[in-house]
C-alpha cells in the first residue's frame, strides 16, 4: 500500500530553527527493546530530549505480516510528529525492515533512522569462524534482510536463527528466570559450532539478554555484538548535518510511554534504563 506523502504537523513546519532544535529526538520501538538503543543515543548526546514511545499493547511486531506491521509502525510514528520531534529513530529491526522505506517517502526531508542487524560489522572482523544472527522471523523473512545478507556475507559461514519468543523474556522482565537457557537450549544451541566465532542480536531486545547469553556459551572467544551504537551515531550525524543538535550543555530530559496498560511496563522501563547507569529524568 502506497502513502501519501504528509507534511509535518503545522506547529512544527513553522517553527523557528532555534525552537525545533529544543524539541525531543523520537524513539519507537515495539515495546521495551528499543530502550537498547536510545541508551546508546543518550550516551551520545546527553543534553538531548528523548521521547519514546513502546508498543507493548500490540507486541511482538515480529510474528505479524509485514502490512500489520507497517501499519501498527505508522499508528506510533504518527503520535510522536502530533507531539512535535525534530527526528526519529526506528530502534526496531522488525519496523525497520517493515516500514522505514515507507515512512521515508511518507516523511521526505525529516531525520529518519533505523536499526539492522550488525552484519556487516560482524563480517568485517571475522577470522573465519561461525557468525550467527540472532533475529525475529519477520525480520529474518523480509527481502531487506535478504539483500542486507547478501550484500555484506562475502565467503563467510553466516546463519540466521529465528528467534520466536525470545523477546518476551524482556517484556515479561523475566531476565533472571530458568527458562532463558532452555529457550536457548531449543532455539540457539543446533546452530552453535566449536568455530562459531559472533554473535550478532538482530533484536533490539535482545540486548538485555546478552549477559545471559554469555553465561550460557561460557566461551569468551564469541563476541556478542548488536547495532545499538551505530544507530545511535548515524541518528546523531543525521542530526547534525540538519542543524537540528541542541547546542549548549545540560542535561536533557527522557518521556517514556507505552501503549499497555501494565503499570509494570514503566517500572521495567526505568529498571532497563538504570542498568546502563542512566536515570529517568
Ligand atoms: N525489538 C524488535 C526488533 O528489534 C522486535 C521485537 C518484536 O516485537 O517482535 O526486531
């Protein structure tokens, strides 16, 4: 389905460049895993305002076709322009491999930046071993992804594992439970080889994981890596190159929001945020 190309709300196209400067950088994701990402960012740019907004009520986007997906994407990127950002990170793989080119011609002219497997760095430093790409079957079935594999695996031994469920473990905040070894027991360990040598968390959720993932392969010598901070960069540079970085010092100030009605979605929020050492203002 096709969109029509929309103008920004009317109160930010006539903003001054000044005040668009001021308003907050936009964040989506499904539900809570895109919190990986705009960790990343507020690291990057700590005098910036964030707005996220966490789509638990309709999560996981990764089991759904790709239109509902697109449209559930489009539903939250609306609100977040209603309520005035200066730009917009798709910290989602599903969205992104979904919806970003779309929202792209739908929104020509605004900072759009979304999130993809590590692939290619994960490529570029392998030594010849095994890299797995931990990713929700949606992603792992786009063409996006397909053409993103293609494009970067060259020789190496690249394989994708669907992950179905995994990134409940996170919203259900059961990061500590028994039952993260045996999902990676079915779901991980057929694909694991004595030279597997990355890991690469295609899931912005999977982040929140890796700790326990790491005990589970109780090997240092596979690197875990995820797209978290090169998204976080690229946001920043696309920032910048539009005039749109705050300037000045300070600390901005984080909205986070989610579509459940869980009371416990907000306290999860701010657990996530506070084991990277960042506190919600
Ligand atoms: N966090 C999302 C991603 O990066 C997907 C989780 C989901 O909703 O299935 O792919």
């Amino acid at each position: 389905m096709k969109r029509k190309k929309q103008m920004l709300p009317k109160t930010t196209m006539k903003m001054s460049d000044n005040n668009k400067q001021k308003l907050p950088i936009g964040f989506m994701d499904s539900g809570l895993g895109g919190l990986s990402v705009l960790i990343e960012a507020v690291k990057e740019m700590p005098g910036e305002d964030f707005l996220y907004f966490g789509d638990s009520a309709n999560a996981p986007y990764g089991v759904r076709p790709q239109e509902e997906i697109k449209k559930l994407t489009f539903n939250v990127v609306e609100k977040l322009m209603e309520r005035g950002i200066k730009g917009l990170a798709v910290a989602c793989n599903t969205a992104t491999s979904a919806a970003v080119r779309s929202l792209r011609e739908t929104y020509p002219d605004f900072p759009i930046v979304g999130i993809e497997p590590a692939i290619k760095p994960a490529v570029e430093s392998n030594r010849g071993g095994r890299i797995i790409v931990l990713a929700t079957p949606m992603t792992i079935a786009q063409e996006k992804y397909k053409k993103l594999v293609e494009k970067y695996r060259g020789g190496t031994d690249l394989v994708s594992a669907a992950c179905p469920g995994l990134m409940e473990f996170v919203e259900e905040g059961d990061l500590n439970g028994p039952d993260l070894p045996k999902y990676f027991d079915e779901h991980l360990k057929s694909y694991l080889t004595p030279d597997t040598e990355t890991i690469v968390l295609g899931c912005t959720h999977y982040p929140f994981i890796k700790e326990r993932l790491k005990e589970y392969l109780n090997n240092d010598n596979i690197e875990i890596i995820d797209g978290s901070l090169g998204t976080a960069r690229e946001l920043k540079r696309r920032l910048k190159e539009a005039g749109l970085l705050k300037e000045g010092s300070g600390k901005g100030k984080i909205t986070i929001e989610n579509s459940s009605e869980n009371p416990a979605m907000g306290e999860r929020s701010r657990l996530l945020l506070s084991m990277a050492g960042i506190s919600w203002r």
